[in-house]
C-alpha cells in the first residue's frame, strides 16, 4: 500500500489535489465539495480538514473565511460510546 502525502481528510483519504481540481470545476462552496467528496463526513467530523479546506475556498474565491459557509455539523460532534449512553440510562432509572 502506497503512503499518500498530501491527505487533507484522512477519515476518507481525499488529497488536496483532488480538492483543488473540484474548486477549480466551480464547486466554491463547503457543503458542495461534503456533498462530492464526502469530507468532514468521517468520524472526526471535520475537526481534521475543514479549516484547511475552508482556506483552499478563500484563497480561491477571494473572500475571507469568515465570509464562507463553513457546512453543517450534524450531532454527535464528537464521537460517544453506545456503552456510555446506556450507562446513563440505567443510572437514571
């Protein structure tokens, strides 16, 4: 197995080539490139590429990150155990 080096999500291996000929094609915006590419849907959530793809977005459209949509963060934002939650449960009861 060949080592890639240039990984920006390494929860679904995408390169920062492969993000850059994708905002090259036009998709300019987070939720476009989560939607093809499938970043920041892994078990870290983003926490790993998102600030560096949110870079690649302003440097290529011009705009300040605070400017651009930075995608959803859909719960559980950090990852929690099945075992925890029912450990909860049962204590609650």
């Amino acid at each position: 197995m060949t080592e890639k080096a240039n990984v920006i999500c390494r929860c679904e291996e995408i390169e920062i080539d492969e993000i850059r000929k994708w905002i090259a094609e036009g998709y300019t915006d987070f939720e476009e490139l989560k939607r093809i590419l499938r970043v920041s849907m892994g078990p870290c959530q983003g926490r790993g590429c998102r600030d560096i793809i949110l870079r690649e977005l302003s440097k290529a459209t011009g705009k300040p990150i605070a400017e651009l949509n930075p995608g959803v963060i859909r719960p559980p934002v950090k990852p929690v155990k099945a075992r925890l939650l029912a450990e909860n449960d049962q204590e609650a009861k």
